[in-house]
C-alpha cells in the first residue's frame, strides 16, 4: 500500500493468517524516515477468532513495515487495517 499522509489508515485484503502466525504489512510512504515518530494500531475485521497484535514496527527512508502476530484460536478471515500517524519526520 502507497500512502504519502501523515494520517492514514491501510486497509489489506485477502490475508489468511493463521493462529500464532506472524505477517508483516508493508506501507511506503515519503513522509517515513528512519527516524520518524509513528504511532501505529492494527484492528481486523471478519467473524473468526482472530486477534492481530503488532509486534514490531519498523521504520525505514519511505516506508513502515508493521510486523503482528495472530493470538486467536483461528485463522485470519477478514480485512486488516493499519492506522498510522507520522508526527516527526
């Protein structure tokens, strides 16, 4: 996902991750420097028991990865979306 806010929120389709699984999610953005202040959090959606945590974020010249884990008891089966807000470039 491309977003060149200060503010945003990405919304990834199609992710199955499993229980205890990790997956990274990936957002480039101009604004993100490796030493930006970011705030981030992640909410899915779907009617799975699936619980995405953020376990790391990882803050790079023009990009943010956001790593989560699945805590629930199933697999992903709905929408991530990642909110973020940039407050120091």
């Amino acid at each position: 996902v491309t977003m060149n806010n200060r503010v945003g929120c990405a919304t990834f389709t199609g992710f199955t991750t499993a229980a205890a699984g990790s997956q990274v999610f990936v957002i480039t953005n101009s604004i993100v420097t490796t030493s930006s202040c970011v705030l981030v959090t992640v909410c899915n959606e779907g009617a799975n028991d699936a619980q995405m945590t953020i376990t790391r974020v990882t803050r790079a010249a023009g990009s943010l990865s956001v790593t989560c884990v699945n805590n629930g008891a199933a697999a992903l089966n709905g929408n991530v979306a990642i909110n973020f807000w940039v407050l120091t470039a």
